[in-house]
C-alpha cells in the first residue's frame, strides 16, 4: 500500500458521506456516495480489510459491503454483524453498498445470501480489526492482549476500566493495511448483545415519510429523459426483430434518434416528451411470430429438445413399481409470472470525458459493470456503477436492462440520459419467472409406505443475469444488438427438486430447455425453481398420503430424519392445531367450506427449513387463504424482525403467486401489459400470518429472503383438496379454475 498516504485515505473513505453537488431533492446514502466530487482512493480487494471497514477520526465505523438492500432490511443486519463483533454502538456504523469503485465484489445480491455468506464475510473482517486493535491497544497500554475488554469503540484494561484507550486514538482515519486473518476469533455467541436483538431497520423512517430517494428520484445537472421503441411483438422471437424502415419526419426540434442495429431511443429534455417522440416515430420491423398458443404451453414446452441431468438415482425404482400395490402418477404445471415490482425499472448514465457512471437498481453491481463495458465497446475500468435502491425486486427484474439502455442513449448523446420503463414496458419486456411442467410417479405397497418416487421436470435455466457466458448479450439492448445469447448455465430449475423424505428407491429428472426455444425470456424470480418443484413435491406427497390414508403430517415425519426438519413441521402444526383430517371423499357443490393444507421444504436442500400449515375458505367466489402457520429456521438469527418481515414477504407474494399471477400471451406476445391483466393480491386478502421462529446460535445463518416461498403454493394446494375433493395442478388457482375442477 505504498503510496497510500492518510490524507488520500480519508477523502476516499469519506467520499460516501460527500455530496459533490445537489440534487432536486436529498437522495440516500448510496446515491450520494457517486456524486463525490473526486473519485476515492480505497482498495476492493475482498483479502485486504481495508476493502471491508474504515474507522474515521471520530471513532465511526464506515462497512463497505457488494451486498445490497433490496428491501429485505440487510443494510440493518450486517451493521449489527459489524458492530457485535468489533464492538462498538450499532449507531456509530454506517453502510455503503454496491458501488464498483468502493466496495468489494461480493456477487449478485441473490439466492438469499447476504447474511450466509455476506455477513460472514464482514463477521470475519470485524474480527480481524478487533484483534489488530486488541494488539495495538495492548502496545499502547503496555499490557497483554488477553488482559483488554474491546466495547463501545474503546479497548480498556479489564478490572481497570479508565486505562483505556479509543478505536479512534488508536487507529481514526488510517488504514489497517493488512490482510483479512481467516483464523481470527469469533465471538461466541453466548457474548451477543446486538446479533439476535431487534434493532429497529435504519431504512424504514425516511421511507415511511418520504424523505427517501430511490433510483427514480435521481436527477444529475443538465440531464435528459430516454424512451426506446422496441419490437410491437414480444418474447424471444421478437429479439430477432430488424428495422426495415425509419421515419422521424414528425419528430419536434431538440429530440435525437439513437439507433444501434435493432436497438432504437429517442433523446428529449423532459420525460414527456420522450415518450410523445417515441409514439411519433414511424418504424416498420421485420419479424416472425413464433410464440405457441397458451392453451398448449406445457405440451409445448415437454416437447422442447432438452438435456436431461439425472440428478437423484438411488435404489431400484422399475422393480418397485412392478411390486406397487398403488402407483399414482399426476402432472403439475406453473405460468409465466412477473416480478412486479410497484415503480417500473429505472437507470440514470453520465457518459462524459472518457468515463461513465451508472445509477442502477441492480442486484449485482460487479456484474453489470462487466457487460455495460462490453456494451460500450469501453474498458471496465472506466466505468463505475453504483447501486441506488429501487422500488423492490424479487429476482431479476428490468433492472439491468434499463441500464444498458441509459448507457447507450448517453454515449450516443455525450450528456446524462434517465430511462423509465412504461409499465408496458415492464409487463412486456423484462424476464419472466419461467413456466414449468413436473411430472410425478409414486408407488405404494400394502402398508401404505412410499417404495418408489420419481421427479421429472421441464425447465430452462432460471438465470439470464449478466455474466460471463452472455457478455453484452445478456442485456435486453445487446440482444436487439446482437442477437439472443445460448446461456450455458443451467441455474435453478433443478432447485429444490430433490425431496429431503427417506425414499429407498428416488429419482429426480431434470429436463433443461434451450433458453432459445422457450417463449418468453426466463430468469430468476423469488426462489426460482423451488416454487414450482415444491408446489410438485409436496402436492404429491399428499396425493400419496390421502391415497394410503395416511396423517400427511405423520407421514412426513416418518420419511424425515433431520430433526431441524422434524422441529419445523412439529413447530408449525402444534402451533396452528393440526388434526388429522378426516376420511373420505369431499364433494362441494355450493356454499362455503372451509380446508387446512401442510407442506414442508428445506430451501435448496441445505438452508433454511420452512414448514407450513395454510388454512383456507373455499366458495364459488373463488379460494380465499385465511391464516398461515409459519415454522421457521434459519440458524442463528441475526435480527428477529427482519426474519419475521422475510417470512411475511414470502407468504403474501406466493399466496399472490398461487391464487392469482400468471402472465398471459398470445401468438405475438405477452397481453398483460397492465395492472388490470395481471392482477396481485389486496390488501383485504392478506391472510393472518403466526410465524414461530426457531433460533440456533450454533449454527450458522442462513438466509430468510426466499425459504418461505416454496411451501406454500402446495399448502395452499393440498387446503383446497382437504377442504372440496378437488386437487389444482396447474396454478394460479383461480376462480374460474376452481369452478372448471368442480363442474368437471
């Protein structure tokens, strides 16, 4: 770190609290942090601590973290992580996150780790400061290490608590320069006073009164409003689309056409007009229509050319099928969904004097900065994103797309561009969480015992994020660009499709679709294929256990020997006073009757255990959930709210999944290009939700963002047989749905 003087170090590590000019109002921390007036001067590098954490003149402890707040409150729990364990207050921390220039490349902010690996990695940086302060106070205060107590920001002599020493003195404003020491001291949990508390979310108060600035709030100095006209069909045909033709005779003075291959904006100075200068234009495309009908999508997609990965094969299922005294097979289907966010995606770009910054709503900062480079034909150095919150995500939505978008009309323009998506725009264009069939055969003996299970499923890959195997293909502009991308990765559809149940004899199929060939362009949406595998697993396990006439919850605990699975599902059923349901045959006709559901899953099979109880009211208005029993794991929790805002999240959102999303489309695509096509839960239909949390201090954490999705599509699912003898395979289960099952 030659040359890495103190003065340079503190104008670096101060540039996130640095306005370097105003804005139309005051924007968050993050956004602030890129309008430094000078670049800072801090090392990234994810070994050296001084990537992780700055300990200013005053004693506040600046953490940098490639993590970011997508909502889920984890700018709260990693600074009460960094806290615990470098010992200081919780309020003399603060957060900068995603920003290419100042913090570590930590990954996309997705698959529900910031706090299982994220937060470890910022736990263990913590600690290495802790003992390089303990060494040096020990110097300071000519006393052994082992004889200093380090809290409040202060280390002090133990029995002796005014020969003391501040973080501050010891180190305010200079850098640690040194590595991260993977075998530095944890904190045993026993000594917690923050981890584990509900430290309220430092987010929600300017939120709540609407001082906070999101990504759509950004406005820059002399900045200008960007539409892009695309394709009129939409899907993965219409990324083939060419422009035959191009009239911008109508086009007012003082709007510019920006146009790269079949990537075509307009430029104006206000929003308003952008969008006027886009409807003005006279483009002819040249296309062809190639989406299936939507009444045969999942034979369509089964009969898709795929790779198929064998990814459970235990025992000797033919013979068991051959002895079964019962098989039962059924098929499950899911839809197209959105992410739906409320405010459609957002990117603000300054491309100026050879350099170009970003504001973005991105989950993966890093990552995004690698294709805008590819896009702008410009070295990744030159370029800094950073990450200023939007309004929700739940996967990947527009985020990266309208990014490239803004790129691309502000190089072409040499002045800051905004891009706002129409929610058209929205519906229409950004990745879908991919439809998907699942096929299951079940076998039964005498005893009713499970001795055969097999899973298949038609899946393409649930990750089209910004990556190395894509380049600026991965963004919706370098497809019109170049043309659609093979993504190689297959991510997600194999989620969850393995059951934790002590099957003898299992197997698990999956069938991976070309990206290509698929209808609409998939990608990551809250808890990816989980979902729709859960929804196939846990359906059928009931199937098999009305079937046997067996308890579905007793028979679940006979396959499972974890017992932190064992715990979840007792938690769960004692909690909401599961019974065993009754026998027979259910026949509804008419009225109001009323069913309760269980399902149960370990997120991707090595998280967070999740188990289910879903009470319903079925009538020929349709299915309404009317309470939800959560039990809940995820190790050590770091903050107890936060888990419990989680779970609801995931509750509400795949309730909403269950009974009412799907995304429609025709021959020339997608249909439900507003709110009215795609309707989402109310707030009246929001259900009671009881969560029992079951924390471990000795065990690690794990993430809360995604677990509690995945059980409660078949909960929802196996509530509506208990209660009318009808069983929904394919979802959402709607009213006209129902009522089709019933009059069938």
């Amino acid at each position: 770190m030659s040359g890495f003087s103190r003065r340079r170090f503190l104008q670096g590590c101060s540039a996130a609290l640095v306005v370097g000019f105003s804005l139309i109002r005051p924007v968050s921390t993050l956004a602030a942090q890129a309008l430094a007036a000078d670049a800072p001067d801090k090392p990234i590098d994810g070994e050296q601590l001084d990537a992780w954490l700055v300990v200013r003149d005053d004693g506040h402890v600046v953490v940098y973290s490639g993590k970011v707040e997508l909502g889920t409150g984890i700018e709260t729990a990693l600074r009460q992580i960094v806290a615990e364990e470098l010992g200081v207050a919780f309020a003399a921390t603060s957060l900068v996150q995603g920003d290419t220039q100042l913090t570590p490349n930590q990954g996309v902010t997705a698959g529900s780790k910031t706090i299982q690996v994220g937060g470890r990695q910022l736990r263990r940086a913590a600690a290495t400061a802790r003992e390089a302060l303990r060494q040096r106070a020990a110097e300071a205060l000519g006393v052994p290490g082992d004889a200093l107590q380090l809290q409040d920001g202060r280390a002090s002599v133990r029995e002796r608590t005014e020969q003391a020493v501040s973080y501050a003195e010891l180190i305010g404003g200079r850098p640690f320069a040194q590595p991260v020491d993977r075998s530095a001291p944890l904190l045993a949990p026993a000594s917690y006073r923050l981890v584990g508390t509900s430290v309220p979310r430092v987010d929600i108060p300017p939120k709540l009164f609407g001082e906070f600035s999101f990504v759509q709030d950004i406005r820059l100095p002399g900045m200008l409003h960007g539409r892009v006209i695309r394709p009129p069909i939409t899907g993965v045909s219409a990324l083939e689309a060419k422009i035959e033709s191009l009239d911008d005779s109508a086009l007012p003075d003082g709007v510019q056409v920006v146009r790269r291959g079949a990537f075509l904006g307009v430029v104006a100075q206000s929003e308003w007009a952008a969008i006027q200068a886009a409807r003005s234009l006279k483009v002819q495309w040249s296309h062809d229509v190639a989406l299936p009908e939507m009444e045969r999508l999942y034979d369509y997609l089964e009969a898709l050319p795929a790779s198929t990965s064998r990814i459970v094969d235990r025992g000797e299922l033919h013979p068991q099928f051959e002895a079964a005294a019962r098989v039962l097979e059924a098929r499950y289907e899911w839809p197209y969904q959105n992410h739906d966010s409320i405010g459609p995606s957002c990117a603000v770009a300054d491309v100026r004097d050879g350099d170009i910054t970003v504001w973005s709503g991105t989950q993966g900062p890093h990552q995004l900065r690698e294709v805008l480079a590819a896009l702008a034909e410009r070295p990744k150095e030159s370029i800094r994103v950073i990450y200023a919150e939007a309004s929700g995500c739940y996967g990947h939505n527009g985020a990266d797309d309208v990014a490239g978008d803004a790129l691309l009309l502000s190089q072409a323009v040499g002045r800051p561009v905004r891009v706002q998506w129409s929610r058209e725009d929205e519906h229409g264009w950004n990745p879908k969480g991919p439809a998907m069939r699942m096929r299951m055969r079940g076998a039964l003996n005498d005893a009713g015992e499970v001795r055969g299970w097999h899973f298949r499923n038609w899946t393409p890959t649930h990750s089209t994020r910004p990556g190395p195997d894509a380049g600026d293909r991965a963004l919706l502009a370098g497809m019109l660009i170049h043309g659609m991308p093979e993504f190689s990765r297959h991510v997600g559809g194999d989620r969850n499709a393995p059951v934790d149940y002590r099957f003898e004899h299992c197997r698990v199929e999956v069938n991976w679709l070309k990206v290509a060939d698929t209808p609409l362009r998939p990608s990551a949406l809250r808890g990816l294929g989980a979902v729709q595998n859960c929804f196939a697993n846990e359906s059928f396990f009931d199937e098999l256990a009305h079937a046997a006439g067996r308890d579905p919850l007793q028979m679940r605990l006979q396959y499972l020997d974890d017992p932190r699975a064992r715990a979840v599902l007792e938690a769960a059923a004692e909690r909401a006073g599961w019974q065993t349901p009754r026998r027979g045959e259910r026949r509804w006709r008419e009225g109001t009757v009323s069913g309760r559901g269980l399902a149960y899953a370990r997120y991707e099979n090595e998280n967070a255990y999740v188990a289910v109880v879903a009470d319903v009211e079925v009538s020929e208005r349709g299915v309404r959930v009317t309470r939800v029993t959560v039990g809940h794991d995820c190790g050590l929790i770091i903050n107890p709210d936060g888990v419990r805002n989680q779970v609801e999240g995931n509750v509400v959102q795949a309730i909403s999944r269950t009974l009412k999303e799907q995304v429609i489309f025709g021959r020339e695509g997608v249909t439900s290009l507003e709110w009215g096509a795609y309707p989402l839960i109310t707030f009246a239909e929001v259900p009671e939700v009881d969560i029992v949390l079951i924390d471990r201090p000795g065990e690690p954490s794990v993430g809360a963002g995604e677990a509690a999705s995945a059980p409660i599509p078949a909960a929802i699912g196996n509530a509506i047989f208990d209660a009318t003898g009808l069983r929904l395979r394919q979802a959402p289960f709607t009213r006209q749905r129902l009522l089709a099952a019933r009059d069938a």
